[in-house]
C-alpha cells in the first residue's frame, strides 16, 4: 500500500520521472572549471563572472547606507571584498573568519576597491577539485534550489531506464545519414553534453541553442511533432460525415444557384478558387477540416454562405459561429438578406437573448425548422443539440480561447458522426505556423481582394495635430462621406476605456455640430449596438466613435476614413484588422494614426510599418518575430506547450526536415511511431486537437 504523500517542490515541477529531468534542460551554464588566484581575478577587466577562493579576514554587518554584509577574503597574492546586501544570518555565520571560501561572481569596481556583490559561495577545503564539466543553471520556479535539481537531474542521468526511454528509434540507416550529414550526436549523448558540457564547450552555441546536441534534441521534438500531426491526418480520413456532392440537376442545386444569382457581385478568382476546394472537401466521406484565410475585406462571408447552401441543398443544417455579438450580428442580418428570399430560416442565437427567445431558438434547431443558425459561442453550449448538422463555419476561430475550441471539437463530432468544419481568419498565418501549430489542418487562401478597392492611405500624426485632423474630417464628413473615430484600448480598465471613448464622443460632437455622431462601445447591450450600428450601415449617423468592439467584421463601404487614437498603444494586428474596414466602397480610402509622445522604439517601428504596407502576410510576419507564434495565434497555452526546445523562427529549416523523415517512417515503419510520440508528448498530444 502507498501512503499519499504531499508532491515534491520538484513533483510540482513535473519533474517526476527520469525521463521529465533528462528533458529538463539547462537554461545557461556557469563555468566554475576554472579557478584564479584574487590577483588575477581582480586583474584584466574581465566581463564575464571568475572564481576564486580564499580565507575570511574579516565579517561585518554595516547599517550605512543601508543593512549590508561585507566580507574580506585572502589569498597569498590580494585581499577581495564581497558585499551582500540582501543576507541571511547564516550565510553571516557560513563565511566566518578564519573559513575558506571559494566564490563565484563579477568583480567590480567598488567605492573602497574592486569587489564582488553577491557572489555564490561555498565553503570548501583549498585543494578541493574543480568539476570538470560546465555548471547547468536551469530553469526553476521559487523555492527550489539549483542545488536540488542539479542532485536530482544528475541521479536521473544513471537511472538505467533512462537508457531505454532515451534509445533511438530510427531504422539505423536512416538515424546513421541524419546524424552524418549533421554532424549530429546520439540522442542520450546530446542530452548527457546539454547538462554537462565539457569545459571547452562551445557556450555560445549552446546558448543560443544552435549547437548540434541542441539540435539533435530539437529534431527529436519536432519529429514527435510531425508524426502526431500526420496520424491526426490520417484518423480524421477514417472518420465519417455526410457527404455534399455538387449536384448534377438543378432542383438539387436550388439554394447554391439561388445564392450566386442574387449577389450583386461576381466572384473573384480566388473566390471561385477556393469555393472549388472547399466544394471538394464536402463531398468527401471524411469531415473537412479546413482554414479559409484571407486578408480582411477578401470576401470570405460569401465564400461560407455558399458552404452553408450546399449542406441545406442536401437538406441538413448550417451553422456559423463568430467570437463577438457585433460580428454574430453582422453575419446574421448578412445572411438574412442573402437566404430568407430563398426561403430559408435563418435562426439567431447569443448568449443575451431573453430566456424565453432562447428557449424558442434551441427549439426551432433542435426540430430541424432552423436550417442555418447563427450566433456567439452559445451555440456549442449543451442545451443546444441540433437535429442535422452538417457544417459548422466558425469565423476569426484563432479568437476563441484554447478551452472553447477544445468544445468545438467535442461539439462537431461523436464516433460515429462528424459534420465538416470550416474556420475562417483574416489573421495570416505564417507557414512554419501552420506546418506545426495545426493539427492536420487544410489551408484555402483568398489572396486577391474584389475589384475596385482602392489602397489606403496610412498617415501618421502627432496627437498635437487633433485640430487639424478634425477640420479634415469635417471636410470629409462635408462631402458625404462617412468615417471611423476609435478610441484605444485601455487594458487596465474597461471603465476608463469607455471613459476616453464619452470623453472623445462629447469634443467630437462639439466640434462638428452639423454631423449626426454616433457612439459603440462594449458596454452597449446588443440591440442597443445593433440599433446604432444600423443607423451607422443607412448614413443616419454619419461619424461613428467606438472603442475596438469594432476591430472584426464591420461592413460599411461609404466609411472610408478612420481615425485612431493612441494608435501606439496597438498591436499589429489590431490596427490591421481595424484598417480593414475602409477601404470598401469607391472612395480613397485614408487612415489616420494618431500617436501620443513618447514613442517607445517598437511603437516607432510598428507605426512605421503599418503607415509602408498593407500587406497582411508582411504584417503578420513583422508580428511573429515581435511577439511569438502563441500570441499571434491566441493559442499560447497549446502552443508553447506542444514545442518546448524549438524556436520556430530560429529552427524553421528544421520543421521540412522533420516532416519528411515523419512521412517516411510512417510510410514504411508505422510501428516504431506510437512509442517516440509516447516519450515526447506524452499527454500533451490532447492540445493537438484546439
Ligand atoms: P472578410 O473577408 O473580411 O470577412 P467580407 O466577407 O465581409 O470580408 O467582404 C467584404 C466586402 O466585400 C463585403 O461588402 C462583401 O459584400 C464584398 N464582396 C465580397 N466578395 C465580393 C466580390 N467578389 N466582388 C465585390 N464585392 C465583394
Ligand atoms: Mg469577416
């Protein structure tokens, strides 16, 4: 019987096992295999930390300018100061006089003479040996010592299983060109070097993590990676759901043919090109699993419109998810306009609906009368089941949090059954992102914008220009024209944001006294946003202030100007995403970055950028070095807990590598995969899924 025991400070960790230690790997090292008399060390004006040792002369406790310890050692050839300001009272009684030290810090040049502040220290005898190997310094959480994960990590090193968990799993031919052509070590031996590198170890190398042991672990990883993604390939290919064909005659094809002949539209080309990829994908046996990217304004609606007609010519249900009201609300009137002619039911459902209209909802799609539904992530909530779906469209999906996708998931399929999935973003994603982050994921991309749309014009202007900017909005509203005023985003305070946004809604409708202006923010109940929003869509208002509620899917062509406040204190994206709702209609399209003083250097750059391109792949691209992949995805949590030792920007080389040797295993030794996954992933594999 075992006793339960509370988890140790290292349990905690997850550094349960031989295994979690060895891949507990250094952040840095300190190179004590080198130890120098204090004259040396105090000669030379070195840069990096020495070691030296020697005997305490003399221990005091000063109170001026503050409590402080101060400790003198020697050795045959100087004397050396060592100050603590932060000290326990036995650290006071380790070094007391007449102790030999051997210390570990920078020297500095002190007010009384070089000195070194908070050195490590221990007590040892004058001939004791130096290790021959690089000290490991790893990452640790509080209340935890190097010490006790050095002893432990060490231990786990001779664990005789450890040879097994760490064995290669490589066809040997195969492992032997790999590590040849990359000058590579064994994976127990990358691993052995990582913690203890030897004395004349390439530190930069392994620093910056770019030293063959390094890399050797780093393939590993990504390998794991690659196989997961391509066996969830392969399992969704042996899943069923409904299958769509294109029909052959035209009763069959009633709502798609009845969709394309009402728009007032041609499609693009890329349009077209990726309704033919999609169209494929739901005539399949096997769920689509699909991202339809396209920079905002691309047309992606119509694109899952059509979708959603061919599920319903087949006569199952559509469904379209959007993560805010405002943008819900948006599909929803869109899709009204486009179907209820056709005489579909379009059925609406969000989370602030009355009980009583909710309960109506869920009834109509639980009974089938609702053929498309749309609404918030109150769709995929249990009360909800529907009678025959067929689709589930799910737009900006990198906005829902790692936990309502996971729901999604659940929601869209059972064994037996699986209804296709289409998500949609605006949001590009870089390559090496979508060859790693995505489990088996398809990609459409719109990259063609529908004719006519002008290029916007970014400028960008000092907040102590405001005058000036808005006599040229009156200048602009003068003409008939409509336009954006958007207020930052305060992220401390939603109060104070909806503060700034009252604030800049009062001057504004002082200084332009013959214009209708309208004000949204997220503190509006939804009908209360709906009713200004339409107001904004007819022209009755004809200058809307808002916080960024508006940043996703607001569709007004005749607003070609939009003004952003404290435009520095966005990100990337956000501004994107915000520019991309002018710029629809006939007008030229201008936006207008306001910036406030000081400007950090990365503000500087990023407004820059903005203000040189439109581009959203070179944006995202700017985004990803700046931020890492998790953020730009809203996928931190699944992201960084997939890759632990691969920087996706600095490794990307390594990703192709990786995915063909998967391919290959997987094509000729099937059976050497489950336990590599096993030993790399272990439970993490579940976050594939989000
Ligand atoms: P996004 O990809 O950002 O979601 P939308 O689907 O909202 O873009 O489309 C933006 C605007 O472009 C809408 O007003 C839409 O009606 C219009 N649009 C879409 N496709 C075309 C097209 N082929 N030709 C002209 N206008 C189009
Ligand atoms: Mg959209």
């Amino acid at each position: 019987m075992t006793t339960k025991r509370p988890p140790t400070a290292l349990e905690k960790m997850g550094l349960n096992s031989p295994m979690a230690l060895a891949l507990h790997l250094p952040s840095r090292y300190e190179d004590e295999t080198e130890l120098f008399t204090i004259e040396d060390a105090l000669s030379g004006g070195r840069f990096a930390a020495v070691q030296t040792q020697g005997v305490v002369i003399r221990n005091q406790v000063l109170f001026r300018p503050r409590r402080q310890l101060l400790v003198t050692i020697e050795d045959d050839t100087a004397v050396l100061q060592l100050r603590f300001l932060n000290f326990y009272p036995s650290q006071q009684k380790q070094m007391a006089v007449g102790v030999h030290v051997r210390v570990r810090g920078d020297v500095r040049e002190g007010f009384q003479g070089p000195e070194m502040v908070h050195p490590t220290v221990r007590a040892v005898t004058p001939d004791a040996p130096l290790p021959r190997s690089l000290t490991p310094v790893y990452p640790a959480s509080a209340g935890i010592s190097q010490t006790i994960i050095r002893k432990a990590v060490a231990q786990a090193l001779h664990e005789p299983s450890l040879k097994e968990s760490l064995a290669e799993f490589l066809p040997a031919k195969l492992l032997e060109k790999l590590l040849f052509s990359h000058d590579w070590p064994k994976l127990q031996a990358a691993i052995t070097y990582l913690h203890q590198p030897p004395a004349d170890a390439d530190t930069q190398a392994l620093l910056e993590r770019t030293h063959p042991a390094w890399r050797r672990v780093q393939f590993e990883e990504l390998l794991a990676q690659q196989i997961s993604l391509k066996r969830a390939h392969s399992i969704r290919r042996q899943r069923r759901a409904p299958q769509f064909e294109k029909s052959k005659n035209e009763t069959e094809s009633k709502i798609v043919d009845g969709l394309l002949k009402a728009l007032p539209f041609k499609l693009t080309g890329a349009q077209e090109h990726v309704w033919t990829e999609i169209g494929r994908d739901l005539s399949n046996t096997f769920p689509m699993n699909r991202l339809l990217q396209g920079d905002v304004g691309s047309g992606k609606t119509v694109v899952a419109a059509l979708a959603a007609a061919r599920v319903m010519d087949h006569g199952f249900q559509a469904a379209v998810m959007a993560p805010t009201e405002i943008l819900a609300e948006q599909h929803y009137l869109k899709m009204k306009e486009w179907f209820e002619p056709l005489g579909i039911k379009v059925a609406w459902l969000s989370g602030s609906l009355k009980a009583k209209e909710k309960r109506l909802a869920q009834e109509i799609i639980e009974n089938g009368t609702a053929q498309l539904i749309i609404g918030t992530h109150a769709l995929i909530q249990e009360t909800v089941s529907f009678a025959k779906l067929g689709l589930a469209v799910i737009d900006e999906q990198h906005r829902f949090g790692v936990r309502q996708r996971l729901e999604i998931q659940q929601r869209v399929g059972s064994e037996l059954f699986y209804c296709h999935q289409l998500m949609m973003s605006a949001t590009p994603i870089p390559r090496t992102l979508a060859m790693t982050y995505y489990a088996d994921l398809d990609v459409s991309v719109i990259d063609e914008l529908p004719p006519g749309r002008k290029p916007i014009v970014t400028k960008v202007v000092k907040a102590t220009r405001r005058a000036e900017v808005i006599g040229g909005l009156r200048d602009w509203l003068s003409k008939g024209l409509q336009a954006y005023w958007v207020c930052p985003l305060i992220e401390e305070s939603e109060v104070l944001q909806l503060q700034t946004a009252v604030e800049s809604f009062e001057q504004l409708t002082v200084a332009l006294p013959d214009f209708k202006i309208g004000l949204v923010h997220g503190r509006l109940k939804s009908e209360e946003k709906a009713a200004v929003m339409a107001a904004f869509k007819a022209n009755e208002i004809q200058l809307l202030v808002a916080t960024t509620v508006i940043e996703v899917g607001v569709d007004v062509p005749n607003a070609a100007l939009m003004v952003i406040e404290h435009a520095e204190r966005f990100g990337y994206a956000q501004i994107h995403q915000l520019r991309g709702r002018v710029g629809r209609g006939s007008a030229d399209s201008v936006c207008i970055l306001m910036y406030a003083e000081p400007l950090s250097m990365a503000a500087k750059e990023r407004l820059q950028t903005l203000r040189e391109t439109s581009d959203g792949f070179v944006i995202a691209e700017r985004d990803l070095s700046l931020r890492g992949p998790g953020e730009l995805l809203g996928a931190k949590q699944s992201g960084d807990a997939m890759l632990r030792f691969v920087d996706l920007q600095r490794d990307a080389w390594l990703i192709e590598l990786a995915q063909q040797v998967a391919e290959r295993l997987l094509a000729d030794h099937a059976d050497l995969v489950e336990r590599h996954l096993e030993r790399w992933l272990g439970s993490r594999t579940e976050f594939l899924k989000a």
